[in-house]
C-alpha cells in the first residue's frame, strides 16, 4: 500500500510505456486520418500487449496507462481506452460465448469496440434513453432509436448499445446488447468535431437482438453502464494528467529558453509562478486520480464520490494547464500542428463526457449527504 509514490516498478514501466508511445505510437498516428479509427495504431496496441492488460489490470494499472500514453500520444491513449469503455461490459458481464468471441479480436486490436449510450435527447440524463427495443418473441427485440457522439462510431465492429426494455421504468428498464456491426438495419455516419478522435451517431431501424446478446441482465442494464463509468472514471482523470505534464514540461522547456526583456522568460517572477501554479495543480490531481483507482482496486465503499471527484479536479485541472501553457508560449502555440494546439483541442471533451463536471458534484453532494441519512 503506498501514499503516494509510486513503485519503482511502476515508475520504470510508465517510463516504457511513454518511450513506446513517443517511438511507435506517435509516428503511426501521425499517419491517421482525423476523426476516422487508426486501425494500424489499435492494431500495434494490440501487438505491444496493451490493450489484453485492459482486461487484466486493475485500476490504477489502467491509470498509469492513459496517463503515459496521453503524455506522449493522446490518439493512442483514446484508442486504447475506447477498446476498454466498449468491451468492458462484455468481459465484466458477458456470457462465455460472448467473450470468447470477442475478447481475443479486441485485446489483438483487430476488432474495434464502442459503448453507445448517449442519445441526443439523454446525455447526462442517461436514464431517460429512449432507443427502443421492442419484443420481437420470446427472447427476441428489435432495437429502434437513435444514438449520438458514440466515440468510434459508425466504424466500430461491436457495440455495446444501451436501450429501454421496460417503458417508464427510468434507469430500472434499461438493458445492455452486444449488437455487431454487420447487424442489419445498424447504419450510422461519423460527426466532425473539435475533439481530434473518431465519433458518430447511430442510426437502429428493427435491429435484431436475441436472449444471447444481452449483456448482464433484462432490465439490469444500467448496473452494466455505471460499473463500467465508476472503473473509468478516475482513469479519465489520468488522461487529462498526461495531457496536463506534457503541456507543463513543454511550458518548462519553452520558457527557459526564451529570450525576452534580457533575460529568459523564467527569470520573470510571474511567469516562474504561474509554471509553479501548473506543477502545483498537476500533481494535486495526480494525487487523486492515484487513490480513486486504489480505492477502486481495494473495492473501498466510497468509490463513487472518490472516482468523480478525481476526474472532476483532473479534467478542469487539465484545462487550466493547458490554457496557461499556452499563454506562456505566445502565438506558436495557436500554429496548426503545435502540440499545445492539439491538447487544446483534445482537453476540453474530458469536462462533458463520461459525467459532465457538474454531474460529478452532483454525485459528490449526493454522496456526502448520504452520510446524513436520518439527520432531521
Ligand atoms: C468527444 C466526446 C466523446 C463522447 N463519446 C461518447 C461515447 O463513446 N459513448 C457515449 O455514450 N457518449 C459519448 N459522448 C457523449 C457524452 O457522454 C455526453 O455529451 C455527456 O453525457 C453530456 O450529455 P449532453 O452532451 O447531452 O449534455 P446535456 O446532458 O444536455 O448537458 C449539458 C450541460 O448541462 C449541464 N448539466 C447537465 N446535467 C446537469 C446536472 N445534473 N447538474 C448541473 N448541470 C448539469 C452541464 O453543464 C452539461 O455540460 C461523448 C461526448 C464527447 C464530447
């Protein structure tokens, strides 16, 4: 048990993990299409081992991965941690079948896996989703609705589709599927958005799920979405800490080397301050982002206020780094193609999916006064 530093061991294997992403990750990502999957980058994933430890890590081994490779390549790191949002619900929850089918093709990196639950009329209020399925025999449905900013959308090859079995029973008559791509009446087209990954909306017109497609169980489908939010979430947090080191080392370089009023830029107090400030911030979060996954790890009882107050402070705490950091860096930063360009496109996503930031005090408050119960 540590408080907190990490082990040597960790430490040396977050150092590989950055090297990898800077050698191997980088160049193949650079080679990507915006906003379409990088079948070759997933693909090396697999083969680095990587994206198997998804399903055999805990927490806080997930942690360090996104926070290593977000420092050195965000697209790896978002490929990397949409594989585990989209199949998490099939190893935690599905059948043998379902997992032997599926489980090897997306630790290999050779299938592309989606969690599809927003809709666009149920974003934060997940529980009001209304894509239907409708009961097509006993044991049969047919999926009709539509699903928005499914991250890897349309190009996935499996979804993980949330929809209503049980009309008007809220978060009670919701059920996960395992619904494959080649599904007929499964059609989707992709979205064009600031953050620099691939995303679409889905379009279900009577796709045809049986009893062998449910993910957990009839009804139980919100369980199925939470557990697997409650696992991500401080490793959301983690993201956003790379993401926050790499601009803070990069403000650090840029500024001890700029020339400006006869000195460096560090030579002025304010700005030596405000890189302080960054540190300061970066490593608080860090912090938390560390102990929610151990606490996730040791199954701690208080993992739901722990895991959204670590990727509250992360994610604003990453958006205020990277904003400074470009501040110190002047106009280059703001040049397509500039690092701090691109983490200034790819921050901002991390404050609104997976619970926007005032969905996480909401579940913090809830949390706290849960203690309270029977106080008059
Ligand atoms: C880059 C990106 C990738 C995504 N990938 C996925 C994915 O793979 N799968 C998926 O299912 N979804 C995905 N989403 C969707 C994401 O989960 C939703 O955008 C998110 O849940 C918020 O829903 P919304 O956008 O409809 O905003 P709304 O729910 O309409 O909320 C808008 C704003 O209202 C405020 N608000 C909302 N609720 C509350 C509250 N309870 N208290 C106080 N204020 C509140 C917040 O400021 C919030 O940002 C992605 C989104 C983005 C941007």
């Amino acid at each position: 048990m540590t408080a907190f530093s990490l082990e040597p061991g960790q430490r040396a294997w977050c150092a590989e993990l950055r090297a990898l992403a800077a050698d191997r990750l980088r160049p193949l990502a650079e080679k990507g299409e915006p906003g379409h999957v990088n079948r070759p980058l997933v693909a090396e994933l697999g083969a680095l081992g990587l994206l198997r430890r998804l399903f055999t890590s805990g927490a806080l081994d997930l942690c360090l991965m996104r926070e290593s490779l977000a420092y050195a390549c965000t697209e790896a790191e978002t490929a990397l941690a949409l594989q585990g949002l989209g199949a998490h619900p099939v190893h935690a929850h599905g059948t043998p079948e379902q997992r032997e089918r599926w489980l090897p093709l997306v630790s290999d990196g050779s299938a592309v896996a989606a969690f599809a639950l927003s809709e666009p009329g149920a974003g934060s209020d997940a529980a009001a989703l209304s894509l239907t399925a409708h009961p097509d025999g006993p044991g049969r449905w047919r999926l009709t609705g539509e699903k928005c900013w499914i991250s890897n959308a349309p190009e996935a090859d499996l979804y993980t589709v949330f929809a209503r079995t049980t009309p008007g029973a809220g978060a009670r008559g919701v059920t996960a599927f395992l619904v494959p791509a080649d599904r007929s009446g499964l059609t989707g087209t992709g979205l064009d958005m600031l953050s620099p990954h691939p995303i679409g909306a889905l379009d279900l017109d009577a796709v045809p799920v049986t009893a062998a497609d449910v993910l957990g169980e009839v009804d139980g489908g919100f369980r199925v979405a939470m557990g697997t939010l409650n696992l991500f979430r401080p490793s959301v947090g983690a993201f956003a800490v790379g993401m926050a080191q790499a601009a803070l080392d990069a403000t650090l370089d840029h500024t001890a080397r700029r020339e400006a009023f006869g000195g460096r830029l560090s030579d002025l107090q304010a700005v030596a301050h405000q890189v302080a400030e960054m540190a300061l911030r970066t490593e608080a979060a860090r912090l938390m982002v560390y102990a929610a996954a151990t606490a996730y790890d040791a199954g701690d009882a208080d993992v739901p206020k722990r895991a959204a107050m670590a990727k509250l402070l992360a994610t604003e705490t990453a958006q205020y780094v990277v904003d400074h950091a470009v501040q110190l860096h002047g106009a280059r930063a703001l040049q397509r193609g500039h690092l701090l360009e691109h983490l200034y496109r790819e921050v901002r996503a991390p404050r609104i999916y997976e619970g926007a930031s005032e969905v996480q005090r909401g579940i913090i408050a809830k949390e706290l006064y849960k203690n309270l119960e029977g106080a008059p």
